[in-house]
C-alpha cells in the first residue's frame, strides 16, 4: 500500500511538472509561464500544463493556427505568437480561451482569420494585430470584446471600415490603424467623422491617408473635404395605364428598378417563382438582349433578362414565372430594396384564386387601386400584389353575354396592386 501511494505522488507530480520538452515553465510573480519563444517551432506543441496561464511562442516560425490549437491551456491570460509566419487561423482555434486577457498576433503574414472567435473573448483587453495581412474586418468582429482597452491594426491591408465597426469597444482608449491604404470614397466617411470626435487615442494620424482613389492619393484622412455620399434608394416604376389591354399568352413582363445612391448602387434583382428562386446580378444581358459574355446562360436569350439601365423583361410571361420579384440596391452606406408579387389568372377557370377573391373583396370595400394621371396608386402599404387577368378564347355567344352585363370585368383587365411597378404589355 506505501508503495502504491508512492508512485501515485511520483504520478501526480510528473503531471503538475509536464512541460514540453521544447519549453521552459515554471512560476514567476503567481503567473504560470510557459516560453517556447525562439524555439524554431513549425507547430504548437502539446503536454501543456492546464494551469498555464501565460504562453509565449513568439519568433517561430508556425504557419497556421487549427482549431483547437490551445485546448490544453484553458486558463490562459496572456498568449504571445509575434514574429512568426502565421497566414491563417482557423475556426475554434481561440475560442476556448475565455479568461484571455492579452493576444499578441502582430508580425505575421494574416489574411484569413476566423474573427467569430472573438466573440468568446470577452475578457480581453489587448489585441495586438499589427503588420499583418489584413484586407477585411466584419462589422460585428468586436462585438464581445467590451473590455477592450487597446486595439493595434496598423500596417495591414485594410482599403475600407464598415461602419460601427468600434461601437462596441466602450472601454477603448488607443487604437493604432495608421499604415493602411484606406480607398477614401463615401465608405471611409464615417470613420473620418468618429476619428475627430472620439475620446479615443489615435497616434499617427498623419500616416492614415487615402490610397485610392488617384486624385486622393497620399491625402491624410483627417484633411479629406466632404464627398457627395447617399445611401441608396429604388423604386419599382410602371408604364402609362395598360387598363382594358387585351392580354393573351406569350406577352412580355417588364419591370423596371429606378435606383438612386452615391457612389452608384450595385442592382440585383430576386425572383421567387413555383419552380425555385433565381438570383440576377444586373446586368446579364447586352442592349440587343442576349447573355453577357460573363454570364453562364443555358440559351443566347436568358428566360429572365436583365438590363444595365434596370429594366427586368421576362418574355413569354407565363404561369411559371408568377411569383415575387425584389430589386436589392446596394452601395457602401447600405441597401434598398422593393418587391412586388405578379400572378397570372383566367376568368372561370378557378384562377381566380385567394389572390383574385382578395381584390374582388376590396374592390366590393372601395378600397381598390385607383388612376390618377395615367399613375396606378395603391389603397394601402398593404396592397403588393399584382394580378393579371388573361382572356380565353370565347365564341361570340359568349361575347355578347359578357358584354350585356354590367358591372363584369372586362377581358383582360389589368389589376395592379403597388404604385412601386413597371408594368408594359407586348407581343412578340
């Protein structure tokens, strides 16, 4: 029994005394350190004490960071990985060390790392990130870290901000971004403003100038002379009042988008029919309406076409593309979008659906589109939805009937339900 426990101390001890045979750990001011610096190391290592609380692999040379790199090291506050040849960190590599207080990743080659790992970080309050190979950071990459005190993020590669990027940072007090060629269009704007305003230590403000665009280039942020910036808008548009047209299978829909915004909005548009949703980015055909050479196309005639002055025609408009269509505007400062929703319906044939007993409902209450100047308005923010009413073919006795009663739909009578639709009718 004395020999059992014996070698059960001898165990015991072993394992508070691990240490990589590559590092060096030991105690020094209550803090467990273990330096595996200047160790020419190509990985991190394993046999890590769990109650390691400080870990140096500075000045090696590890080319990535996986996830789960540091499950050993629970207890970490201070992790030092300078001056090595990190280019990637992978998800869940950091994310387990939620007691860490200081991360050192500066001097690497960074491009691609897993910024949802700071959300589990939120105890930390330096972040050194500096000279790297940053290009982008998330929006919400900082939203944790609330005890942040000092961010460094200079000399990377960063060319824009998005807007409330350091919102979240209420204890900030230094932030170092100099050394990056910022493209001073309307994206920066905000950034300038909070820069002069913020209580925040910004060193080096000379050397945060514009890169791009050429005419800017070497301008210091802090002297950039207001831009002509908005937000974008779109309003969904319509042709003159098509009502009575006679409508019959095979005519062209045409919607157009008319959107505003500086610096000009990128404009895509979203289509969810019966058969599954389709993605456009405007445009994807040329002015004679054939496929762009850029686009992958199944024909030279693409089923929907959109143009670069934001026209969407969809020829031989039929039940297969009845559905919702949505143009999405979007530009540094933000996005606007507008839909509207187009069904097809023949009279006696059961297509007057819920769709089609809806507006009999409100056209029953007043409360259907009217006209007013060749314009369709809507009777409420309620009604998008568009209803097109195809005519069958009819023999003469039936014509007659249909136009001995009053008060019936005349054929081919078109409902419009938005005031935001570019609505032409032609056939081919």
């Amino acid at each position: 029994m004395q020999e059992l426990r014996l070698l059960c101390l001898v165990v015991l001890a072993g394992l508070v005394q691990a240490c990589p045979e590559t590092c060096e750990c030991g105690e020094k001011y209550g803090f467990h350190i273990a330096d595996c610096a200047y160790r020419d190391l190509q990985a991190v290592p394993s046999g890590f004490p769990a109650n390691v609380t400080t870990l140096s692999l500075s000045a090696n040379q590890l080319p990535s960071l996986p996830g789960g790199a540091f499950r050993e090291v629970p207890r970490l506050q201070s992790l030092w990985l300078a001056h090595n040849e990190i280019r990637s960190v992978a998800a869940g590599a950091l994310a387990s060390l939620s007691q860490l207080k200081s991360l050192d990743l500066s001097h690497n080659l960074i491009s691609d790392f897993a910024w949802s790992d700071l959300h589990s970080l939120s105890a930390l309050q330096l972040l050194k990130m500096d000279s790297n190979e940053l290009t982008f950071i998330p929006r919400d990459a900082f939203r944790s870290l609330r005890a942040l005190r000092s961010l460094q993020l200079n000399h990377n590669r960063l060319h824009t901000l998005a807007e409330g990027t350091f919102a979240p940072l209420t204890a900030l007090s230094h932030l170092q971004i100099n050394d990056n060629p910022f493209d001073c269009t309307c994206g920066i704007v905000w950034f300038k403003t909070w820069a002069l305003t913020t209580a925040v230590s910004i060193p080096e403000q000379d050397n945060i100038t514009c890169t791009s665009p050429h005419m800017l280039k070497g301008t210091r942020l802090n002297r950039l002379l207001p831009l002509p910036c908005s937000a974008p808008s779109v309003q969904l548009t319509y042709q003159p009042s098509q009502d009575g047209a006679e409508l019959r299978p095979g005519f062209v829909l045409a919607l157009h988008c008319d959107v505003d915004g500086q610096p000009a909005p990128q404009l895509h548009w979203h289509i969810q029919t019966p058969g599954g949703t389709v993605e456009i980015a405007s445009p994807n055909v040329g002015a004679d309406g054939r496929a762009l050479p850029s686009v992958l196309a199944a024909s030279s005639r693409p089923r929907f076409q959109a143009f670069a002055n934001g026209s969407l025609l969809i020829p031989d408009f039929s039940k297969l593309e009845e559905g919702t269509y949505s143009c999405l505007a979007t530009n540094e400062l933000g996005s606007a979008e507008s839909s509207v929703n187009v069904a097809l319906a023949t009279p006696g044939e059961g297509g007057e659906d819920a769709l089609g007993r809806r507006f009999q409902g409100k056209a029953a209450e007043g409360k259907v589109c009217y006209t007013v100047d060749n314009e369709v308005q809507p009777s409420g923010p309620e009604d998008n939805v568009v209803i097109i009413y195809l005519s069958r073919p009819r023999g003469p006795e039936a014509a007659a009937a249909a136009e001995g009663v009053s008060g019936k739909q005349p054929p081919g009578l078109l409902l419009l339900g938005q005031s935001l639709l570019l609505l032409f009718l032609a056939s081919f």
